[in-house]
C-alpha cells in the first residue's frame, strides 16, 4: 500500500522527502507497482464502525524518545545543511536530510571521502540518482544488523534497504519474544524489507510479514536466506495491510505482537487508497481485534506526519482501553557521531501489555 505523488506546482526549490520518510519510502513501491500489472482502482469499502472502548485507559508512559547510538555497522556520522553522512557496513553514503537545518560539524574533507551521494536530481515521482565519486559500486552489497546478514541496496529512492531507527523497536521486541517462554506469533504489516521479520523470527517466533510490493517481498526473501534463516516460520503475503487484517479477523487468525508502520499516503496492489488520518483509527482497531488472550504488544510507527505524538499516543490509549497494559509514546532518533546531536525520524506509539 505504497505510492506516493509530491507534485510541484510552483518554481520554488522542491524539498526532497525525509529519507526513511513515508513520502520516500512509498516512492520505491511505486516503482515497482508500475512494472507489475495494471489494476483498476477498486471502490472504497464501507468505513469499519468505530465505537469509542469502554474500560480504563491503559497506563501511560511519554515522552519516551528511543535511540540509536554509532556501532559497528551503522553510524550517522554527521549531518547539516539539509544532507546527512551516514556509514553503512563498508560504504560512506551522503543523503538528503530535510531535518538537519544545522550546520555540518566535520570538515568538508570528510565528506568528500564519500563513496555514494544521492544527488537529490529528483523529477515528479521522486526519483533521484547515486552518484559515486571514487569507483562505481553495486547495486547491492552485504549488510549486518546485530549479527543478521541482509542486503543493502542503492535505489533511485535514496533507501538502502534498512532503518536504523527501527532498531530500538526490534531489540524490544526481541526481548519480550525471549521473556514470552511460549510460541510467539507476530504480524508485521507494511513490513518492506524484512528486517524486523527477520529479528523477531531468530528470537523464536513465527512471522507473518505483509507488503503491497512484490519487489519488497522478493527482497525480504533474499535477505532471510543471506540470514541462514530460511528454516524460521516466516510467511511472506503480498497484500494490501488492510485487507489482510480484516481477512485475519473474520477467519479467527489472532497475534501476539502486531508491527504496523503505515504511510501517509498510499494505494495498494488492486488500487485500494490509504489517507493516515482518515485510515489509522480503523487499522489500529483492527489491529486491536486480532490479538490473541493474552497479547505482548502493538507498535505503531508514524513517518513525515504533521502531527505531535500525542495524537497517536490518544489513538492507541483509546484503543486499548480495557485491556490495561501501557501505551509509550514519543520518537525514534539517531544520534550523530561527530557532535553528539539528535535527528528525529519518526513519530511511535506502543501497546505493551
């Protein structure tokens, strides 16, 4: 359920979508739904009817700001001027960075040694291209991520196939998965290249990962066997998210742990059209309903909205009234190497029982 169209329609500068942006990241889906079939839009069903829970709100715990620090195998080395410096695995990589109004804080000879830089040269759909200063790379190379081999991959939407950000809601989970000492079924809707699947299948427990995008799917497949985790229950559903969910409850499937990272703005695979403020109360109410009796949690995470956490965190404390529990809320940032300061990617709110 990814597409996206950022239309200028005047002779101001064009502001590139936030890598790791929903904006962004439904660019690189897009591309793919356009190599695939062609579907006609499909009529909007009848909205899902939403009454407000009975029963006391969850506890809750905010603002609770999640971080990823510099390790070995990703860094954000520094950032400023509208662009960020990042290492991944064996390549320097230079991408736009809307957020960073700064000023850079490394000389520009640091930045020169980079081996990738996007050139931000985007046209109406988005896409843009690499540039690589010293030997032309690959269109992939090997990754790691907490000792998990994947891909990483230079699209001509600026992604690389991972969001560091992420990694705080995959330890996480990962941990109350262990802590569980039962099976463990997880959903990870909207679940692009499968890290998290891949994460939560290696803790133990069986995945169902789900993605509009057959490209994305085919990635995530080959990043689960560069794990040597072809043997972990993992299913892999290309599907819109929404339909899914409501499929899975009419036919009694129930999770413990739900992932939902929904675009802004988005059309699935037959046309389905997906608006976050309109859409969000009904998915999270779906999300809701395909627990099972004694669930772990449900993480929601906001990309590129204008909206404070606290519209989310009110959504998911009105959902979840009645099944006690706390909803954290807050953001998913990264801390820079070079000056120690903050870069906000993304807006979240959990359920955790």
């Amino acid at each position: 359920m990814k597409s996206f169209r950022d239309r200028n329609r005047d002779n101001r500068p064009r502001q590139p979508a936030k890598p790791g942006s929903s904006q962004s990241r439904l660019r690189e889906t897009a591309s793919a739904a356009r190599s695939e079939p062609h579907h006609r839009q499909e009529a909007k069903p009848a909205p899902r009817p939403l009454i407000r829970r009975d029963g006391p709100l969850p506890a809750e715990r905010l603002p609770l700001i999640l971080e990823v620090a510099p390790n070995a195998d990703y860094a954000l080395l520094d950032s400023g001027a509208g662009e960020k410096l990042e290492q991944y695995g064996p390549y320097r990589i230079v991408r736009p960075e809307g957020q960073a109004i700064w000023q850079r804080a490394l000389p520009a000879k640091e930045w020169e040694r980079a081996d990738a830089i996007f050139t931000g040269d985007t046209d109406e759909e988005g896409i843009g291209r690499w540039r690589f200063p010293k030997t032309p790379l690959g269109e992939t190379w090997p990754m790691k991520h907490d000792g998990i081999d994947y891909l990483g991959r230079f699209t001509s939407f600026r992604h690389v196939g991972v969001f560091p950000e992420q990694a705080s809601h995959w330890d996480h989970m990962a941990g109350l998965i262990a802590a569980a000492r039962r099976p463990v079924k997880v959903l990870n809707l909207f679940g692009y290249t499968g890290l998290a699947s891949l994460v939560a299948a290696r803790a133990g427990a069986e995945v169902t990962h789900v993605d509009a995008s057959k490209k994305a799917i085919g990635w995530a497949r080959e990043n689960q066997e560069m794990a040597g985790l072809s043997d972990k229950p993992i299913r892999w559903i290309v599907e819109d998210a929404v339909k899914f969910a409501e499929r899975e409850e009419r036919r009694g499937s129930r999770y413990d742990i739900v992932l939902f990272d929904p675009p802004a703005y988005g059309r699935g695979p037959k046309g389905e059209v997906w608006q976050l403020f309109e859409d969000l109360p009904a998915l999270t109410d779906l999300c809701r309903s395909i627990l099972t009796p004694k669930p772990l949690a449900v993480v929601l995470t906001a990309y590129s909205i204008r909206a404070s956490f606290f519209a989310i965190h009110a959504l998911m404390r009105d959902t979840f009234a009645g099944m006690g529990g706390t909803v954290e809320s807050g953001e998913l940032i990264i801390r820079e190497k070079s000056a120690g300061r903050a870069l906000s990617t993304s807006l979240f709110s959990r359920w955790v029982a």
